[in-house]
C-alpha cells in the first residue's frame, strides 16, 4: 500500500492505518494463523504501528475482524448486485457465481476467520448471518421480479444463497477436489433450474 503525502487529512490517515491494519490481519491469517491466536500486538507489529495505535482505529480483535469481514462482503455484494440489477438473467448470474468465488478465494482465509468465529462468538455470528441475509433478501427480491407467482420464492433466496456461500467455503477454504469452473457450472445449473423452471 502507498504510504500517504503528510500533507493528507485526518481522516485520509485514518483509512490508511485501518486498512493497514485489516492487511496485516489477512496476512497473518494467510500465514496459517488462526483468528484466535493472533494477539492484537501481533497485527500491529506486522501493520508497523503501535498496541497503542490499534486502539485508535479498533476497539478490540473482534471488532477488527467484523470490520474485516462487512468489507470483504460489501465486495461481493457489489459483484452479485450485476445479476440482481441486470438485464441478461443468466450471463450476469453465470459471471457473478465466478466473481463471487474469485473473491471468496482472493478472502479465503479472512472468510475461513469469521466463519470458524461465528460458531463460537455470538456477535460475529450474528454479524455473518446478517449479512448472508443482505444477499438472501435481494436474491428474493430479484426472484420475485423474474416471475412473483412462483412458490417458495423466500425458501428458494435462503437455499441457493446459503447453498451458495457453503459450496465456495468447502471449495476454496477446505480445498475440494474440484475446479472452479466445475463448481461454477454446477452452481449455475442449480440456479437456473431454481429460478427459470421449464
């Protein structure tokens, strides 16, 4: 990352330091760490900042974990918001499965983080389903605009979505035996036989 001209503003150094932060935090994990043995002077030796300085910026590990976690999600948000705002139903679906994953693998182990933290934190726990939710409620919200009469559109949202999330975490966390084109056609065929029935 470019460090920042002394001449930028407060709160241009604010993001600075916070994503240094969060960087050192996913390097740390990529090293094999686990979420519950880094120490908070481990993330700031490896940001270059000080124990002190964490603090400005985070109130605790959890808290910067969360914080990692909304960002990588908003990305990914972003990406599925093609199929759910677009015009060719099944091209910006097939492309959005194969983004969301190429994120997924770019995050892996941020992601592999806050899902290990979720079974045992209750905080991050309901951080992470809320935001599995934020994808839930626009897949619905999509399905019911592509045909409002078919049943089952929330149990449809809620099944591909989590369905979705858990195939890419076995796939990129776990390391399944698969290729990524093999999940994504697979992924897509399921989609498609969900939402656009013959």
């Amino acid at each position: 990352m470019a460090l920042l001209a002394k001449s930028a503003g407060p709160e241009e150094r604010r993001r600075e330091a916070e994503a240094s932060l969060l960087e050192a935090t996913e390097r740390l994990l990529a090293k094999g760490n686990s979420y519950a043995d880094l120490s908070i002077e481990r993330i700031a030796a490896e940001a270059g900042r000080s124990r002190t300085a964490f603090y400005l910026y985070f109130r605790d590990k959890r808290d910067l974990l969360m914080r990692l976690t909304e960002a990588v999600a908003g990305q990914m948000y972003e990406i599925a918001d093609r199929w759910w705002s677009g015009d060719d139903a099944v091209e910006d679906l097939h492309r959005a499965l194969a983004e969301v994953l190429s994120s997924y693998r770019e995050h892996r182990d941020a992601l592999r983080a806050v899902v290990e933290a979720s079974g045992y934190d209750d905080e991050i726990g309901e951080l992470w389903r809320g935001l599995v939710g934020r994808f839930i409620a626009a897949t619905e919200g999509r399905l019911a605009t592509i045909d409002g009469s078919q049943p089952g559109v929330p149990g449809k949202a809620f099944a591909l979505v989590w369905m979705t999330e858990r195939a890419c975490y076995q796939h990129v966390v776990r390391e399944a035996d698969l290729r990524d084109d093999e999940l994504i056609e697979a992924l897509l065929e399921i989609w498609v036989r969900a939402i656009y029935p013959a």
